[in-house]
C-alpha cells in the first residue's frame, strides 16, 4: 500500500476508534440509566421521567457510532461458503464490488440522513417527555455513515492493490 492510502487508512481507523468511543461512553450511560431507572422505579415508586426515550437516544448513538469500527475489524456478517470455492481473483472480485456497493449505501445514507435531520431542526422536532430535538442524533447517523464510507474506501483500496 502506498504512503497515501496508508495514511488514508489510518486516519480512517482512527476515526472508527474514537467513534468506537463514542459509542461505548453512550452504552455506560445507557446501561447506568437503566439501572438508575430500575432503582428509582422499584425502591422509591418515582421512574426516570423520559427515561425510555432517553435509552431510545442513546441506543442510537451506540449503534450509529459503532458501525464503522465494526466494519474495520470485519464484524459484520460476510457469507463465505460460497466465495471461499471460488479463485483468489474472483473473491477479489466480489470483494470490490462489495465494497462499491456499501459505499453507494453508506453515502445514500449520509445524505438522506443529512436532509432529515435538517428538516426535524427546522421543524423544531422535540422529542415528548425531555423535549431532547431530535436532530443531533439524525446528524450523528449522517456523520457515521460518511466515516463508515471511509473505511469501505480504505478497504477497496487495500483489495485492488492486493490484486
């Protein structure tokens, strides 16, 4: 791999670690509101107002923030009983089209993520309880998607020089 797409490489793993961060800061607070809510329920009769739909948030972040560091350590679900019979150049093949193909999805997703979450800004959307805009977390989603289009760029990268 040249220098370039080394460094492209990098910056793009590093980006999915501290979104990997992200997310696991947003699964301990999920996890402690839970137990807070559970607690507060059950020994003083007073749930956490709005803490459902705070969990749903959160929920959000931990999934949205995930996705690309899971796609840097080959997390996601490959079926390879078929593709592991054929060539080394027609795995390549695949591989790369793929690759195209995620990141068709993932840019897809960005944008439209992008545009609702404009929309729900403009429109004041709020969520019922907390009043928490929704709009944050549309723009999170937009912003790992970009980041998970990188590291599938990285990939492709790294399969067509394999070749």
């Amino acid at each position: 791999m040249t220098g370039k797409m080394a460094s492209f490489a990098k910056f793009a793993r590093t980006l999915s670690n501290w979104l990997n961060g992200i997310a696991g800061a947003g699964m301990v607070a999920m996890l402690a509101l839970i137990v807070a809510d559970i607690i507060a329920a059950k020994a003083f009769k007073w749930p956490i107002p709005g803490g459902i739909e705070m969990v749903g948030f959160l929920g959000v972040v931990v999934i949205a923030f995930s996705i690309a560091h899971t796609q840097v350590l080959h997390g996601h679900i490959e079926v390879e009983f078929v593709t592991a019979r054929l060539s080394q150049k027609a795995q390549k093949v695949i591989a790369c089209i793929t690759c195209l193909f995620g990141m068709i999805l993932f840019v897809v997703l960005a944008w439209t993520s992008f545009n609702y979450a404009y929309s729900l800004q403009v429109g004041g959307e709020v969520s019922m309880t907390q009043e928490i805009p929704f709009y944050p977390f549309i723009y999170g989603i937009a912003f790992c998607s970009i980041s998970v289009f990188l590291v599938l760029l990285a990939q492709l990268f790294r399969t067509v020089v394999e070749t």
